[in-house]
C-alpha cells in the first residue's frame, strides 16, 4: 500500500454554511473551495476549508436521498470520510479489496488544466469510509472540474495547525481485533500500540495502527463491559454505534492555538487543580510554566521517547459525540494515556478533600 498521510477528512452534516462559519470563527478555517449540483455534485453542497496543513471537507444534503441526509438523520452531523493520500490510487483500491474490503467508488479520474486527481473508496464500518487521493500536484486543485476555487483570502487568524495527528475510533466492545485486522489488510497499516486502560469502576482496551511514517494514525477503542458505563457507551448510543470520536490537530506551539482557541470561542475541556501538582512526581517537564499549563487546561506526558502537550475541546455537536484535541509532540509517540490515570487521582483527590459524596461523578477530560 501507498497511503502516507491524510489528504483531508470530510463531514457530512445538516447546514454547511453554519459549520462553515463554526469553523472559520472558532479554528480559523477559511473556506478554498466549493462544488455543489452545478459542478455534478448531484444533490449536496460541499465546502472545503484549510488550515495550515489540516484540510476539512463540509457536506451538506440538498435532497433527502443523499447519503448525508441518510448520515445525518442516523449519527448526526460527524466524520463520513478519512481519505488517505495515496502514490497509487488504483492500485491501492485494488489491494484493499484483494484484502476483503467493500467497493464504494471505484476508481475515477478528475482531470482538466490545473492538474489531475485520481480517488477511489473503500468502506469501514458504519457508514465511515476511506478514499485513496493521488494527486499530481499537491498545491493543485482540490477536485479539477468539480470543485470551484474561492477567491483566496488571507487567514483570519495564524495558522497553528500543522497536520492531522491522529483520529480516535470509538468501536462495540469485541470489535477491536476485528478492526485492527481489517486495517492492516485493507490498508497496510502496522499495529504499533496497545493498551488496557482502568479508570475507576470503567475499563477500555486501546490499539494504535499507523503507517510506517506515522503520517496516518488510528487509535481504536472499545469498552469493556464487565465494567461500568462511561463515555465510549455514550458515543456508541448518541452516534448509532462505531465512528470517529475524536479529531487530533498537531501544532508546534500549543500554548498560542490554546489561547487563540479559547478566545475565538473554543470550550476547552477544564483540568483540576491537584493533576498540576503531581507533574512533578511523575518526572515531567515539558518547559511550559505550570501556572500556564493550569491556565489554559493544558495536560502533559511521557513515554520512552519523549514528551507531548495535549488538550481537548467540548463537543459542539447536539449529540455530544465528535470532539478535538490539540497535541504538540516534544519526540513522544503515544497519546497521553497516562493523563487518563492522573486526572482521575486528581479529581478523586479533590472529592476527599471536599468530602464530596462517593456518589458525584467524577470528570476526567474526555
């Protein structure tokens, strides 16, 4: 396979322009790109927005029959498409299927003077699919003579997104090793990760597959059911079952897209007071002054290779279910898994100290 990085990722939802406008206000996306039934986008409208290197896909249906308003009628607005960017398209299609993935689109050449785009789709589960995207020319046209350029414009903001990270899968309890398979055939990724998570009375097993280049990154989840209900059960329910849970942006300096975030609107999910004081005692140091990391809910971790500085978002869907992370990698290559653990002592610290009732619930930032 040739897949090496995520060429953007598309979300189907109920009114493009208002998420649109959601992510130009709040993440500083400005809008590069459109097509809709005058370009042959038959029954839907679709925006493309860009960010440093992240590129977002808007689909909006026009018609009932359009498999958003299928998408969106079942899971809400939320992730349909990671596509993957491929040096063979058609032949990476082609392998996936050998390997036993479903057909959704076969492969398709857009073409015209500003360059040529081949794709080709493969389904994964639950309505989520992944086109493979050769491009020519990556600076190119997003989808010659589909998509319409929009007269560029100038970011509103810095641009402090520098790439897709990773993207965290949410799956029914006994699925994981079917997906991890499913991956490694279908798209020739590497199970690089695993970990059996325990918070609480909850319980979640976790595997990460990448490519060799770690350009493309899934971390997968499932609960495990011998323990309590927590916020995988939730995100199974709200979204109709296995999707996309979370979205991770890298930046090479955390603390100004924090504040930028913050200030355009960005709910950041809150940390307590007690995790900052055990930074120390877990050896960590990632030169950023607490008083900031505390500021701005700004969580840090440590692996055998190095450091990482991680903060979450609020979900801003109705359904609560597809939320985003911020991460800066100081050479850590894991995904702050002992966060989990810390903010959990963190808070039950609190409860006693507050002698709160062993019956609260307890927040652990998602």
């Amino acid at each position: 396979m040739t897949v090496h990085s995520v060429d953007h990722v598309e979300f189907f939802v109920g009114d493009v322009n208002q998420a649109s406008h959601y992510y130009g206000r709040t993440y500083g996306f400005r809008v590069v790109a459109e097509a809709g039934p005058l370009t042959g986008l038959a029954s839907a409208r679709s925006l493309v927005l860009a960010h440093g290197g992240v590129r977002l896909v808007l689909t909006s249906p026009l018609h009932a029959d359009h498999a958003a308003s299928r998408f969106v009628r079942r899971h809400g607005d939320g992730v349909r498409d990671v596509a993957l960017r491929s040096t063979d398209a058609a032949g990476d299609y082609e392998r996936a299927l050998a390997a036993g993935a479903e057909s959704v689109a076969e492969p398709e050449t857009f073409e015209d003077a500003d360059g040529r785009v081949i794709r080709a789709t493969i389904a994964a589960t639950n309505d989520l699919v992944h086109t493979f995207v050769q491009r020519d020319d990556p600076s190119g046209a997003f989808l010659p003579g589909r998509y319409l350029p929009v007269t560029d414009e100038p970011a509103p903001g810095p641009e402090l997104l520098r790439s897709v990270d990773h993207l965290a899968l949410c799956l029914r309890a006994g699925s994981l090793d079917t997906m991890v398979d499913f991956y490694q055939r279908a798209l020739g990724l590497r199970h690089t990760y695993d970990e059996y998570i325990v918070v609480g009375g909850q319980a979640m097993a976790s595997k990460v597959v990448q490519d060799e280049t770690r350009g493309v990154t899934f971390t997968m989840v499932e609960p495990d059911l011998t323990g309590d209900r927590g916020q995988l059960n939730d995100f199974l329910d709200a979204f109709d079952g296995p999707g996309v849970q979370h979205v991770a942006y890298g930046t090479d300096d955390i603390v100004e897209a924090a504040r930028e975030l913050r200030a355009s609107g960005v709910e950041l999910l809150s940390t307590p007071v007690g995790y900052y004081s055990a930074l120390a005692d877990r050896g960590i140091d990632v030169h950023i002054d607490t008083e900031v990391l505390q500021e701005l809910g700004l969580l840090a971790d440590r692996d055998e290779w190095g450091q990482l500085v991680q903060v979450f978002t609020r979900s801003p869907y109705a359904r609560r279910t597809v939320f985003f992370e911020l991460i800066q990698r100081l050479d850590a290559r894991t995904f702050g898994s002992g966060n989990i653990k810390a903010l959990y002592e963190a808070v039950e610290r609190e409860r006693a100290e507050a002698s709160v009732p062993a019956g609260a619930a307890a927040r652990t930032g998602g």
